[in-house]
C-alpha cells in the first residue's frame, strides 16, 4: 500500500480537472452531502436572488464585504 505522501505526490501529477474530482471524492468522504441541508441552501439562494433582481435588497461590492472584514478583524 502506498505511503501518504506517495499518494499525495501522485494526486499532485493529475491534471487540475482530475485532481477536483479526487479532492471532491474525498471531501464528500468527510462530509456526506444532505440532500435536505441542500434543499434548504438552494431554498435561500432562490430567495436571495429574486430579492436582488426585485431591488428589495442591494448587492454589495466583494472588495467592500473584504475591506469590511479585514477592518472587523483587524486582518
């Protein structure tokens, strides 16, 4: 059987497409998905966007949510 670092080493090699496929497998080892948290983020995503295209909420610029958390953290 192959050390962890051989099996390392040989993932590294992969092309980047393989290599998400092998980091995929694994995280979902970990972490099983479930389909009913699933349900429940696209519930919110749906809700999200229809909320922005309607312009009840405004969208916020990702340097500005950075900025905002850099300054909170003091990063």
């Amino acid at each position: 059987m192959p050390s962890t670092a051989e099996i390392i080493h040989e993932a590294e090699s992969l092309p980047v497409e393989e290599r998400t496929v092998v980091i995929d497998s694994l995280l979902r080892s970990l972490n099983p998905p479930d389909p009913e948290i699933d349900r429940k983020w696209a519930a919110v995503a749906k809700r999200r966007l229809e909320e922005l295209r309607s312009g009840r909420v405004k969208p916020v610029p990702g340097e500005e949510v950075f900025a905002r958390i850099r300054q909170r953290f003091a990063l």
